[in-house]
C-alpha cells in the first residue's frame, strides 16, 4: 500500500486509494481553489468532515462549496487521495492552503447523534471555551498514525510529528507564524475563516503517545 508524492509512491501501512483508480481527482486551475505548488509543504492539517459523508460524497460536496482537499478518510481508516500534495495545493484551510495540505476525516465532529458508528464524546477547555467533541475511531486513529509515520519516513514532514510543542496543542497560532509550522496541525490551529473548531484536541493527544512514547 502506498501514497503518491511528487509522482512517487511512498510506502503507507494505512489503506489508500488515489485518484487513478478512484477517478476522484482535483486538478490546478481548474477545480475550486486547486493550484500548481511552486515547493512541496511541509505542513500537514488535519479536518474532520462535520458530517456523517464518506470520501467519494465528502469529494463531490466540497465541488459544490467550491473547496478540495488533497485526502480524506472514512471510518473505518481507509483513504482516498485525490491529487499529489507536492505538485497540487488544495483549498482545505484558507490562509494556509499554499504551504500545506489537508485531510478531511469522516465525522460529524461535534455530536454523537447519527453518528456511525457510535463514538464516544469528550470536552476539552479550549480557547474559546469549553468544546464537546465525538472521538474518531479506533481504526482512524490508527491509520492516522500509520499515515503520519509514512510521511516521517519519507522525510515529507519533520520526525517529531506535530506542529506545536505539547503545551500548544490547544491553541490557535497566530496567522504571521503559520509559514513557519512544519509537521501536522489541525484545522483550529490554521485558517482565517472564524469559527473552525476541528479535530479536536483528542487527535493530537493521540499522535504525541504514538511518537513521543508519552
């Protein structure tokens, strides 16, 4: 199994299906906010769909917003690319779009209500304020990580994994300091649209014990 970078395929323990045999593909200049990079990111931010969609519906809808990203995952892990991040920049994170790339993870996000299946849901003390979260499942989380690890091997992000030191996960960095973020981050961290709250902290808590071993 394996992921297309720069043309290449880079070895991926996660499932990934890319836009060759999916037909599911965005293309510079052609589709809503898709360019041509003028240098690989190194900047990877993380989503989740606000809506029970799995990767071939989340695709078309976000043809209907006039928004891409370069991946999305259903719940059970599986994911679906639909370009190559180091020649394609989508519009996943407005601000950030040109010196990262995203990936959208199926999930209602905030509510347990319909979810499928059924997740538990945590709140965290946000800067905003309190925030009820759904966490993803297992099988996500897992291949998140096999995902992550992937881009570490292939030197496509830095070896620590995160974006933030720890004791920044919750917070929102300011917009001058985004260009400088290597690594991954999440949707509430970088975007100028108000009000994105997405992954959740859970995530990153997730990612540092499966990297850092703490």
């Amino acid at each position: 199994m394996a992921l297309i970078w720069n043309g290449e395929q880079i070895p991926c323990e996660a499932h990934v299906i890319d836009w060759r045999s999916s037909g599911l593909e965005y293309i510079a200049r052609k589709d809503p906010g898709c360019g041509k990079r003028k240098k690989p990111p190194a900047l990877f931010v993380v989503h989740y769909t606000g809506a029970e969609n799995p990767p071939p519906v989340a695709y078309k809808h976000r043809l209907k917003v006039r928004k891409s990203v370069e991946f999305a995952m259903d719940y059970h892990g599986q994911i679906w690319q639909f370009c190559d991040p180091a020649k394609v920049f989508c519009a996943h994170a407005q601000g950030a779009n040109t010196f990262s790339f995203g990936m959208e993870i199926q999930s209602r996000g905030v509510t347990k209500d319909f979810a499928t299946p059924p997740r538990g849901r945590y709140t965290a003390d946000m800067p905003w304020g309190k925030q009820s979260y759904v966490f993803f499942t297992k099988d996500q989380l897992d291949a998140l990580c096999q995902f992550v690890d992937a881009l570490i091997q292939a030197r496509i992000i830095p070896a620590k994994g995160l974006a933030m030191a720890k004791k920044d996960i919750k917070k929102r960095i300011r917009p001058g300091d985004w260009s400088k973020l290597k690594g991954v981050a999440g949707h509430y961290h970088v975007d100028t649209e108000p009000g994105k709250i997405d992954p959740g902290p859970h995530v990153f808590e997730e990612l540092w014990m499966h990297f850092n071993d703490v």
